[in-house]
C-alpha cells in the first residue's frame, strides 16, 4: 500500500518543488539568458539526449556554455581529450600485447592495430575505454561567461524544466 501512494506523493513533491525554484529563479533565468544570447550566436539553451526510466530518451536541457559550433569541433581536440586511451595500450612486438604481458602469459588470436599487434581481448578491453566520453582542460569551446556557469552549476537550472515534464525527479 505505502509503495502505491509513494509515487504519486514524490511526483507531487518534485513537481511543487521545480515550479516554485523556477518562479524564484526566474529573474536569474532571464538575466543569464541575454548574457548568452549578447555574448555568441546560437540558442541560449543547449540540449542533449539522455536516457531516463524505463529506458526512456528526453531531451536533457541546460544552458548553452559552449561556443554555437562546439560539436564541429570535437574531431580537432580529440588529442586533448582527458578520457582518451593512454598510448602505452599499443603493443609494438608480435606475439604480446601490454596486458598480456603484464599477466604474463602470450596472448592469442592476435590483431594487428595501430601499427602494432594487440590480442582479440585487450582489444575489446581498449574499445571500452576510448572516447565514451570528452572532457578537455580549458576547452578553448567554452565562453567566458560559460566558464562562469559551470563553475556555479547555474547551467543546470532549466532542468528543473525537466523535472517539470517528468523526465527527470
């Protein structure tokens, strides 16, 4: 009984809660909007697919912190990337790849990749880690003001738009 009534009661709670924070916030909304919009072209707010409940996709929106053109970009900053691959996970001797040779044993069947050899499993192992995600040290994408945005979490207030229409609690 106390399981049914609970999703109705915190759907209720969020939803009180969202609206009242955005109609207080909303002189703030306002204000940081048109410092977006007077700083760089493009939309104020940035959106992004996520996947919710239930495997449910939703727009995540926030506020746009990156110059219009950002994802252009992305393929000429890679190398920048603090979530790349480590370029010691290249193997360069047939017959072992680094993790093998760390467990030390040979490693079998071997692939030939990046101008190197590398086994089936390290291989797979190292596709799991590269570019999943993208975080760069003073990424030269983010506007001044958008710096400033992160650094407060103030970009994250239009996702109480979100907790609005039930995406997100």
């Amino acid at each position: 009984m106390q399981q049914k009534l609970y999703a109705p009661v915190k759907r209720a709670f969020d939803f009180t809660v969202a609206l009242t924070a955005l109609i207080a916030l909303s002189p703030l909304l306002l204000i940081v909007a048109i410092i977006i919009k007077l700083e760089s072209k493009g939309p104020v707010i940035y959106k992004s697919k996520r996947v919710g409940q239930y495997y449910k996709l939703f727009d995540l929106i926030k506020f746009r912190t990156m110059r219009a053109d950002a994802d252009k970009n992305l393929n000429i900053l890679k190398e920048l990337n603090q979530y790349k691959t480590d370029s010691r996970l290249k193997a360069t001797n047939p017959g072992e790849c680094p993790f093998c040779k760390a467990l030390g044993h040979n490693c079998s069947p071997l692939l030939h990749h990046d101008n190197g050899f590398i086994c089936e499993n390290f291989y797979f192992l190292k596709q799991e880690k590269s570019n999943a995600f993208y975080k760069i040290k003073n990424d030269p994408r983010v506007t001044r003001f958008g710096s400033f945005l992160r650094k407060t979490s103030i970009d994250e207030i239009p996702q109480l738009v979100n907790i609005l229409k039930g995406d997100m609690s």
